[in-house]
C-alpha cells in the first residue's frame, strides 16, 4: 500500500491531515449523536488504521468533545467541523469523517463494509433508496 495517500481536513483549513493506509471501514451512521452533532440526516464515517494517520497541521485547534465515556470527538475550535472520533475499545484505529477527505477521494474500505448503520434511529421522512445492508 506505498502509493496509497489522502489527504482532508476541516472547513476553514486549520486542521489538515494524512492518511497513507486504505480504511477498514466506511459505513452511513443514522444516529441521534452524529445527526445533531454533525448538523445532516445521516454522517459518513470511516476507520483507518492508526498507524497511518496523522495531522499535519491544527492538531492544537482541535476540541474534544465526549459523547459517550469511551467516544472522544474531535473539532476544528474555528470552523466547528466534526473530524475525527478516538474509540477507547480500538485505540489501534481512528474514524475520520469521510466528507473532510478532500476532493471527495475514496477512503479505500473493502466495498462489502458500506452499510447504513443505526437505521432505527434514522429520521422517518428519509427512505434509504440504495440496496447496502442496514443495521438496526
Ligand atoms: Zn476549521
Ligand atoms: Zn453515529
């Protein structure tokens, strides 16, 4: 995986980062915390491993906020964009918010994770009109 690079960061360009290995994981969460958080119906997050990720530059700029005790969220303190999220249970990993990859480039995720996750707590007026799987 030499050649594999993407580049992302958040709205303002304040934070920026690297990420020199594919994702593991791409997935849609639906839920209640990511919906409010991230202001949209439904969040697109994937998860890269750690070793292959790092921020070039903000990395001071970034708040945490904990939505959970073991889920730690971090933000631009300028622009207020959603990032990255660290998860107490995978430390050897972290979840980026796909949309901050610039240009909208591919993650790399093994096709077969794309789901939509949370589909219990998704908004009722939104019908997923796609054929991936759904988690409750
Ligand atoms: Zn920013
Ligand atoms: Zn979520």
């Amino acid at each position: 995986m030499a050649d594999f690079k993407l580049t992302g960061g958040c709205q303002c360009g304040a934070v920026r980062y690297t990420i020199t290995e594919p994702a593991v994981d791409t997935h849609h969460c639906h839920c209640g915390i990511c919906r409010k958080l991230h202001g949209a119906i439904f969040v697109t997050l994937s998860t890269f491993p750690r070793s292959g990720f790092k921020f070039d530059q903000g990395a001071s700029n970034l708040g945490t906020f904990n939505s959970s005790e073991k889920l730690h969220r971090h933000f631009c303190k300028t622009c207020g964009c959603q990032l990255t999220i660290d998860v107490d249970s995978a430390p050897d990993k972290i979840v980026v918010a796909t949309g901050t990859i610039d240009n909208g480039a591919d993650p790399g995720h093994p096709r077969q994770t794309l789901r939509h996750a949370y589909v219990n707590s998704k908004v009722p007026w939104y019908e997923i009109g796609d054929k991936l799987p759904q988690q409750p």
